[in-house]
C-alpha cells in the first residue's frame, strides 16, 4: 500500500486543439478538472472525439482534499476503465460503518466484487483520471476559466481567459500583444460543453441556472491526524450531546477526522486548533485517541442545493455544479463520477453518428441522472439532520431510525444499495448490471472498449433493438458462461441494462 501523505503533484500542459473544416475547435469542452471532469474527457477521448478540459486552477495540485471514500459503484465503474485496482493500491478497505455506537453496516455481504468502502484521497483519484485523459488525447489546460458562453442550433462558443502560467504557446493562450502579466482571452467553439466546475460553476451562471437550497451545517472542523489510541478499523460516527465525530482511517497510520460543536458556529474563515478538534471528539466518543501531529486543518459549511435541469441545449452540468450536498455517507464525489460515467457515452453515441434519436438519447441523462441527485440530497441530509439531533423527541427519533436501520433487513438492504450506489436503478428495466462471469472475461473488463455488450447464449446472433444508439461495428458479443441460460442481455457502456428478452 502506497503512503498517503503530504504531496503536491505537478501537472503539463497538452498541446491545444485547432479548428477543424467545419470551425469547431473541439468536439466537447469540459470546464472543470475535478474528478467528474476528467472521467469524462478521458472517456470521450477514448471514443475518438477531440475533447478540451479547461481548469481555472493551476496545475499544482495540493493534497488537502475532503472527498475520501469511494463507494462500490464507482469502484465497479473505474473497473470498467481499468482503474480500479491501481487506485485500491493507494489506500485501504473498510467493510463496516458504525454509525451513533447502534448501527453497523456490514459491507461484505454486498453482491459486487468490491464489498466496502475504499478510503483514498480525492487526489489519488484525480490522478489516475487524469494520466488516462491525457494517454487517451485530451487537451488540458489549467489556468484557464470560462468567461462566458453563448450557443445556437449547432455548437457552443466559450469566452476562455488563460493567465501567462497557465499558456505554454500562443496556440494555448490565444494573441500573445497583450502584456505577460495579463490574462490572456480567447474563444473557442466546440459542439457540445459541460460544466464540471462545482458549486460556484460558471457554466451554470452562464446559462441562468439557478442553484436553489443553502447551508444544512456550518462549522465543520476537518483534519488529517495521527492518533495514539488506534480505534477500530471501521468507518465511524458518532454523536454526543451538541456534537459529533467522524474518524476514518487511512490504514497508513493517519486518520481523516470530521467534528461538529453545536456551540462553536463560526465562519470558515475562522483559524482551526487542534484543541478544538480534540474536544470534539472527546465529548462525542468519550475519548479523543491521543489525537495529536495535525498535518491540516480546515473549516468550512455544506449547502444543500440542486440545479432544476442538468441540460440547457448544448451545455450540460455534472458533479457538484449541478448538485451539493452534506459529506454525510461519503456520497459527493461518487455522484460526480457516476454523473460523467451516463453522459460521456450518449455524448459519443451521438457525436458518432450512432443515435437514431439524439434528442432523447440527450434527454435522457437529466431524466436518468437528476432523481439519484434529489435521492442522494435526501439521504446525506437525513444523516446530518439524525447527526445533529438536539431536542429529546428529536434524538429520541434517531434511535428509533438506527434500530430500524440495523434490524429491518429491507430497510437495510435498501439504504447500503443507495450509499454504495449498487442500488441504484433509473427505472424498472434500466438497473445495475452486476459483473457477470462470460466466456469472453469478466464484463466489466469487455466494457473497458466503451461499447454495449450483447450477451447470448451460444449459437445464437440476436441483434440490438432499432432504438438502441450502437453501431454493428461497435457492439461487443459475448457469451454466457452457463450453458442453461437462454435469455439474451444487452449492456450499455455504464454498465446498466439496455435490453433484455
């Protein structure tokens, strides 16, 4: 297992895209490198589309990140692109959550071949993201923000303005008459954009989306530690009086600490002590582990808030520009990815040529994708409301919801599908398909080719339905490894089902 630890990863700078002879500069321009950016650049690279990712940050990137856990969804997903055994290499497993010292979630017994939680930082992620966006073709551009943005029937034009750091040639950073020290503008025109810029997205101010909702809990304290007391290796919350704490470990020796006072609600700009911390964690577990060698501290709130519509024409938002939520249940950057993971594929389809109905085949990633944001609002809202219980009837209530939450084996059931997102389903003939053992492989190694898969049984050729968006001389046959089963399955590159009879 690698060390977690202290690092600043320098980023280069790709060379820029041109237009082409029909004056599109690039097919998608991506705004925003976090981890929901990059899985899609690298995706719609894969696929053979000319993609610009554009990031306002520089490419310095720190390691003092609050995403920590990657939920079993997303690890079958980065499978799907081979990453996810390299990036279980960086951190460790957990297979329970302790929640209020009365629920336990066991993980393990999860049909999915990664059954628990992987706690890694978020860098760690972006990292292996953005090698494979890179290896695929991607331009990446860092100190690059969007300006503005206009649109009609056939592309979208982005006022870009790149700093004199971020622009290695005057293909990157547009006329160079303008003084170094000056941000330097240009446009680009590209046939579809996506806003992957989080919770301040420009993209979303761009096209008059509002972002309605606010703040649920201000004042959270969040720091990487080292303890004296090793506790239990479990993913653990816990609530006492007017405060709770969560530690999680990153199985190097250091642990992610969150806490919360009641009494203590101050700005985020507000310095952070690791006393402070300290007593947090005492008065929620009793005892503050020996908590001491803070390598970062940090303060800050959670909003609430969800775009009404993930799609405006050409321009379609992703990842916490479109939805934000409490850090209850480790839910945020899973979303993100999961997001990129249903669009970049009906991107392509369509972009290809392969869709008989782009429209609705566009449609319908704010159809399939904007219910799991409202679910996933309501259900990280639930534990931070449980969390931070205050009135005797209120707590009372908790205990109710945790008895339930650990006896009513549905109820169970249920809640761990939705947090670990293998649960997740669209609709009634649009579920989750699990990785299924073939002939051929695994499925989810054939679906590392970003095509559908069409499972049959052998000696039989079934084709695609008329509607489905895939190309004959794209669709991947395969077998089913048990002679007796004689239905035939159809995949889609998110591994969810597109037909089946």
């Amino acid at each position: 297992m690698s060390t977690i630890g202290p690092t600043v990863t320098t980023r280069a700078t790709t060379t820029p895209a041109t237009a082409d002879d029909r004056g599109y500069d690039t097919d998608v321009l991506v705004v925003g490198a976090g981890p929901t950016g990059l899985l899609l650049a690298g995706d719609l690279a894969a696929s053979g589309l000319r993609v610009t990712l554009v990031e306002r940050r520089g490419p310095a990137v720190s390691n003092t990140t609050r995403a920590f856990a990657v939920h079993a969804r997303t690890l079958e997903q980065l499978d799907a692109r081979g990453l996810a055994e390299p990036l279980l290499a960086t951190g460790t497993c957990l297979d329970q959550l302790e929640m209020f010292g009365r629920v336990t979630f066991d993980l393990s017994h999860l049909r999915t071949r990664f059954p628990y939680v992987l706690v890694t930082p978020q860098y760690e992620v972006e990292r292996l993201l953005e090698d494979r966006a890179r290896a695929a073709g991607a331009d990446i551009r860092y100190d690059t923000e969007l300006r503005g943005l206009r649109q009609d029937a056939d592309s979208v034009t982005a006022d870009l303005a790149t700093t004199s750091e971020g622009a290695t040639s005057e293909g990157a950073a547009g006329p160079s008459d303008q003084p170094q020290d000056q941000p330097r503008s240009r446009t680009l025109r590209a046939r579809y954009l996506v806003g992957t810029d989080g919770v301040r997205s420009a993209v979303r101010r761009a096209i008059g989306l509002p972002f309605p909702g606010g703040a649920v809990i201000r004042s959270l304290v969040l720091a990487d530690v080292r303890l004296t007391d090793t506790p239990p290796a479990a993913l653990t919350l816990s609530s006492g009086g007017d405060s709770f704490a969560v530690v999680i470990p990153f199985g190097d020796g250091w642990y992610r600490v969150m806490g919360w006072d009641r009494s203590r609600q101050v700005p985020d700009s507000e310095p952070v002590e690791l006393d402070e911390l300290r007593g947090i964690v005492l008065r929620a577990f009793g005892t503050d582990h020996g908590m001491h060698d803070a390598r970062w501290l940090s303060r800050f709130h959670s909003d609430e808030r969800q775009a009404p519509a993930y799609r405006a024409g050409r321009v379609f938002l992703a990842g916490d520009a479109a939805h934000v939520h409490s850090p209850a249940g480790g839910q945020g950057m899973n979303t993100g990815l999961q997001d990129a993971a249903n669009l970049s594929w009906k991107l392509a389809a369509v972009l290809h040529g392969e869709a008989p109905d782009p429209g609705a085949l566009l449609d319908s990633y704010q159809a399939e994708r904007h219910p799991v944001g409202t679910q996933v609002l309501r259900s990280s809202g639930a534990l931070i409301r449980l969390a931070i219980a205050r009135t005797p009837l209120q707590r009372a209530a908790r205990g109710v919801s945790a008895r339930v939450l650990a006896h009513v084996r549905p109820v169970t059931s249920y809640a761990m599908g939705q947090v670990t997102g293998i649960g997740i389903a669209y609709d009634r003939d649009t579920h989750r398909v699990p990785d299924l053992k073939l002939r051929e492989g695994r499925l989810y190694e054939l679906l590392r080719e970003g095509r559908f898969v069409l499972v049959a049984p052998e000696g039989t050729a079934p084709v695609p339905p008329p509607s489905t968006p895939v190309a004959p001389d794209r669709l991947i046959r395969a077998t089913w490894s048990n002679p007796a089963r004689r239905d035939t399955l159809l995949v889609r590159p998110d591994g969810y089902t597109a037909a089946l009879r």
